[in-house]
C-alpha cells in the first residue's frame, strides 16, 4: 500500500473526509442553488433602483454587489487558493447540470460537443454578449446570461450523460478560465499509480474496488494536475491511490504545461482573458472609445445615415433602459463590440509576437515550447480579470461612500505580485529548454517587454485616462 494512504497527513484526511461526507457537501451545493436563483429570479421582477436606494436597502444592488462585488472575483481568486473547490463543492450551475443528468437520456456525448475550441469560444462570445446588455448593471441581463448559462446546462444534462457534468467539461464559459487558474493552486489530488496498479491484486483496503462517479469526467488513473479536478473529494482513497496533497504552486505550469500545452489555451490567455476581457473593462473607461464614437457619428450625421443612431434596440440584444437614462443606440452597441474585438488583436497579438521571440530566444521555434512559455502569463491574467471585476466592487462602495484610499495601493501590488509571479514561472519554464544563461536571459527580456505590455493595458484604465 502507498505511503501517503498509510499514513495520511492532515490534507489528505481532509480529503477523506470531504469523500466521507458528500451528502453534506451535496446538500450545501443545494442550498447555493437557492441563493443562487433568488438572487437572479427576484430582482429581475422588481423596480430598477432609484438614486436614494443603498446596498442595505435595495435587493437589485445587493444582489449586483453580491454576484459581481463578491461572488466572481473571490471565485476567481479561489481557484488559485484551492484548485477548483467551487467547481465540486458549489458552484450551482455544475450540480444541477449533474442532477439534470441523473433523469436524463444518458445520450453518448456528441463529437461537437469535444471540439477543444469551445472554452475560448464561450468565453468570448459570453464576455462580449454581457457587455452588449450590461450585465454587470442591470438584473434582466443578469438572468439572460447567467440563467440562461444554467438553464442550457440543465438541457445538456437532460439530453446526454448519466450523472455527468457534461456542461462543465466542454461548454461552460469559464471552464477553460478555472483550468487555467487552477494549475497555480497549491494543493491536488495526487494520484499513485504503483498504488493503483497494485489495486488490482489486492482490491481497496484489502476489499473489492468499489467504483466511484466522476462526474467532471476525469480520466482518474492518468490524472494529473488541477486543472480538470473539481476536487469534490469522491474519489479520496479510491484504490488506495487517491490523495489530497500540497505540491509547488509552480509544478504544474512547468513540468506538466508542455504536456498539457495546446493552440487552444495560448488563444484564452492572450485573445480572452488578455485581449478580450480588458477590451470588456476598457470601453467604459476609454477616452479613445468615446473619440471614436463621436468621430463615427459626426461622419454618419453628415452623410445622413441616421438609422444607426437610433434607440429602438430591444433590452436583451443591446441596453435598453430609458427611465435609467443608459440606452444603447445601433452605433453605440455596435461600437462595445468592435472596440472589445480590436483590443483583443491588439494586446493578443502584440502580446503572441513578443511570446514568439521569447521562444526563439531558446532555440529553434517550437509551437509546444511557444504554448508553454504562453501559460507563464496566467498569474498576470488571473489577476488582470480579477482587478477588472473588482472595480465594480469599488464603484458599488465608492457610492455608498467608503473610503477607497487603498485602492489604488491595493491594484500596485496585486500587479506587482502578479508580474513577479509570471517572470518567476516564465524562468523556470526557460530551464525546461536550455541551460544556457544568455539564451534564458534574452528570453526573459521578450518575456518582460509582454508583461509590460499586459501592464501598460491596466494602466490606462486605472490611473491613464482616470488622470485626465
């Protein structure tokens, strides 16, 4: 038997008990459920909130300081800090995708439904979507993108798998987002594999294996890393080879993100999470957007072209909120998605030639070693991500009048411990390919001139354009 599952140490009995006690983790992951929809159901249906209502007062801002304050940038943080325990332990989305499948048809998993692409896709196409309509305002936005995001998970239960999260593995919009983050966390479960080998003697605990469900769909015996686990705990003690364990935050990024590198993930963090999702933050803020509008209606207005100028676009396809004074004209909308577009060419492609030399620097060019230099900028993005949610928490307190004199204090180190991270990861990744100092050396300057790019991006919106 395995030295960790003979004598376990405190986080791998946490593990075991975390698989001793699903029924009470399943029972939590119920009662999020029911926060979860009275938050996006009930404040759909009642008035917008005037200018005298507070986050104490008025349920729509508590519930849009609770979804968009709280709720997503400390669940972003939280894949770092624990890998993905929101994924298995309560995340709503995920365990009415698995009871949905539970009283499904259990249909086999269509090949569509595999193409690696989607997590790059859904992420964009959902990040654009929610600035079209004001998610982050309004709460008939928020059922559209967030009820809507459930109730597809629940049809896709309903149609294929048997207790599966079929949703979660290939088609929900930040599935790809939580994989990246949770390669830094601290802690997996590690699977032995003498242990498991052995199993097939000698059983489990000296008895036949009894089989568990992975409902995330992990190839248990060839798991490896965070980044597909849930970590909801069933499979602790599996085979005697099962086991919650700390590791190096930086291990799977460098031994295991040549093997795990692919097109796919190098597109999120450069076009999505680096491109994308700062365009997202970047259009409310930007002195440029607003030059660009002006520029472009000024053009129509003297060609007399003004339908594009016009207000009558439904609520669920651009904003459309006359008593908040906040709608969308075809100009204006159509400009949040060309702008959101052009950042993410922008900074991921200025940001994919930068990783290209980098890459060279350590030898012939090679894709693989270009994808896993790119997950060197995961730090910096999970952090990008969370200080762009989190100016909506700032704007939410700033209106209620909290002193916010360490804010900007807050954002300097959370970039600077970001960017030491990602050079720290990109340095160990160079040691991977070359152990010349030079070679590493020139590569770290490419990789340098990225990061200040990434930077230069939360700059502008944070003290460039806030300064003029």
């Amino acid at each position: 038997m395995s030295a960790v599952m003979t004598r376990p140490g405190r986080l791998a009995a946490a593990g075991q008990w975390m698989q001793r006690h699903g029924s009470l983790i399943r029972g939590i992951q119920w009662v999020v459920v029911a926060v979860y929809a009275f938050l996006i159901l009930v404040p759909a249906v009642m008035p917008l909130p005037d200018d005298t209502a507070h986050l104490w007062s008025n349920l729509t801002l508590a519930a849009q300081f609770v979804f968009w304050g709280i709720w997503w940038p400390f669940v972003l943080l939280s894949m770092v800090m624990l890998g993905r325990v929101w994924c298995g332990v309560l995340c709503p989305e995920g365990a009415l995708a698995e009871f949905a499948s539970k009283y499904g048809r259990g249909r086999a998993i269509p090949r569509w439904m595999r193409w690696g692409g989607w997590p790059f896709v859904a992420f964009g196409i959902t990040t654009i979507y929610g600035q079209m309509v004001s998610v982050y305002q309004y709460p008939k936005a928020v059922l559209l993108v967030l009820g809507g995001s459930t109730f597809a998970a629940m049809i896709i239960g309903l149609l294929y798998g048997r207790e599966k999260r079929v949703w979660c593995k290939y088609l929900c919009p930040v599935n790809g987002v939580f994989s990246l983050l949770a390669r830094l966390a601290p802690f997996h479960y590690k699977v032995d594999e003498d242990a498991w080998r052995r199993s097939y003697k000698n059983g489990e605990h000296g008895h036949r294996v009894i089989p568990i469900n992975c409902a995330p769909l992990v190839p248990l015996r060839n798991m490896k890393g965070a980044a597909d686990c849930h970590m909801c705990g069933r499979c602790s003690g599996h085979r005697d080879a099962v086991a919650l364990t700390w590791r190096a935050p930086s291990s799977e990024v460098v031994q295991l993100g040549d093997k795990q590198a692919n097109p796919w993930d190098t597109a999120l963090i450069l076009y999505g999470l680096l491109g994308i999702a700062i365009g997202a933050f970047h259009w409310t803020a930007s002195r440029w957007f607003i030059d660009l509008k002006m520029f472009f209606a000024n053009w129509l207005v003297d060609h007399d072209i003004t339908w594009p100028l016009d207000t009558n676009a439904p609520w669920f396809l651009f904003t459309h909120y006359p008593e908040q004074n906040d709608v969308f004209s075809w100009l204006d909308g159509t400009m949040v998605i060309g702008y959101i577009l052009a950042t993410a060419l922008v900074y991921g492609t200025a940001l994919l030639v930068l990783l290209m030399g980098a890459t060279r620097m350590l030898g012939r060019f090679n894709t693989v070693r270009l994808h896993h230099l790119t997950q060197g900028l995961i730090p910096i993005a999970g952090a990008g991500v969370f200080l762009g949610l989190s100016a909506t928490t700032l704007s939410l307190l700033r209106a209620e009048h909290v002193p916010l004199w360490w804010a900007s204090d807050m954002r300097i180190a959370i970039l600077a411990i970001a960017n030491l991270w990602s050079a720290w990861l990109a340095w160990l990744v160079t040691r991977r390919y070359s152990e010349r100092f030079v070679q590493r050396g020139l590569a770290m300057v490419w990789f340098a001139a990225a990061l200040a790019v990434v930077d230069s991006a939360w700059w502008l919106m944070f003290w460039g354009w806030a300064s003029k």
